[in-house]
C-alpha cells in the first residue's frame, strides 16, 4: 500500500484576484491518499491532479485533516 498526501484546494466564492494578483490557488487541508487515487482516506473526492506529497512529510506538514491522520496511524505500523 502506497500513502500520499494530497491537497485539498480552497474555493474562491467568486473574489478572483482579491488576493492581491497572486493566481495560485491557496491549500485549505491536506489529505492522505492510497494508491494515487482521488479519494482520499476520510472519504473526501479530491482533484485528480492535486499536488502531492511524500507520507514522510506527515507530521511537518499543515494544516492535515484530522480524519485521514486518524486512519492513517491506525493502518500504518
Ligand atoms: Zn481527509
């Protein structure tokens, strides 16, 4: 089993360019992943070509979902 994280992206309610001209997409959560899929372990749908990140970097990295931490811990040794 291969673990990711994965982002969760924060929708803008329409405000486009409110933030000051900055175009990247802000991250609101990231969730784990297996396998590479889109669903990420809390049962959340997630983008399919969201930016990733090594399970290594579990712990260093936030703001995470609590749910997927959760599961994670429980399922990885
Ligand atoms: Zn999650």
């Amino acid at each position: 089993m291969v673990y990711e994280l994965c982002a969760e992206y924060a929708e803008y309610a329409g405000a486009a360019g409110a933030a000051g001209g900055d175009t990247a997409t802000p991250i609101k959560l990231w969730h784990m992943i297996r396998n590479a899929g889109t669903d990420a372990l809390c049962g959340r749908a997630l983008r399919p070509h969201a930016e990733t990140r090594s399970d290594l970097e579990w712990g260093t990295i936030h703001p995470v979902c609590h749910t997927c931490g959760a599961l994670y811990l429980r399922q990885v040794p």
